[in-house]
C-alpha cells in the first residue's frame, strides 16, 4: 500500500526559504506522477507543481519562480524548494501521487508552513 509522509515545514521569515520533502512507499516511485499541493486557512487546496517520470515539470503560476520540484528515485522522495516566501504562502502542504490518470491517488498527511516575522 502506497503511503506519503511529508516533512520539512515549520517556521520562516518573509523572504525565507524552506525545503519540503515527501518520503514515498510501497510501490515503485519512478512509475509515479507526484504533484505538491497547499490549503491556506479558509481557502481550496490549490494546485503547486507536478513531476513526471521524466523529471519534466510543471508549476502553477503562483509558484513559477520561486518553488521547484524535483525528485531522487533511489530515495523514494519528493521535494519542494521554497524560496522568497510571504505571508501569503502559509498553509499545510500536501504530496500526491498517482500512477495513471484512471488510478486511484494517494495524498500524504500534510505539513505545515508558516511564514511570519
């Protein structure tokens, strides 16, 4: 049974960064399509950035920037860079994982961001 588990959040400064990482198991990762999500209080749970088999990615316009993804297949982990954070970034930030379009997808726990000075 495929699990995520995010980690790496806590707390930053405006301008900050972080970096958020998804630690993936049971199955194997590298057939996986991962993507980052995020819900600020109150909001939807928006959509960050995607990775692919390939390593290709694809970012959300409201991260393109200053947040890159990227993954290492022999650690079976995910990440996030976060870089020139604001208030605004706050939120629980959410790994994702499905293996096809028709699959079922797997979402991790989430972890939590908070930018304040």
């Amino acid at each position: 049974q495929v699990q995520l588990v995010e980690s790496g959040g806590g707390l930053v400064q405006p301008g900050g960064s972080l970096r958020l990482s998804c630690l993936f198991s049971g199955s194997d990762f590298s057939l996986y399509m991962l993507r980052w999500y995020r819900q600020g209080p109150g909001k939807q749970r928006e959509y960050l950035a995607s990775i692919y088999h390939d390593s290709s990615a694809h970012y959300a316009d409201s991260v393109k920037g200053r947040f890159t993804i990227s993954r290492e297949n022999t650690k079976n982990t995910m990440y996030l860079q976060m870089n020139s954070l604001q208030p605004e970034d706050a939120a629980v930030y959410y790994c994702y994982a499905q293996r096809s379009a028709v699959a079922t997808a797997i979402w991790g726990q989430g972890t939590q961001v908070t930018v304040s000075s």
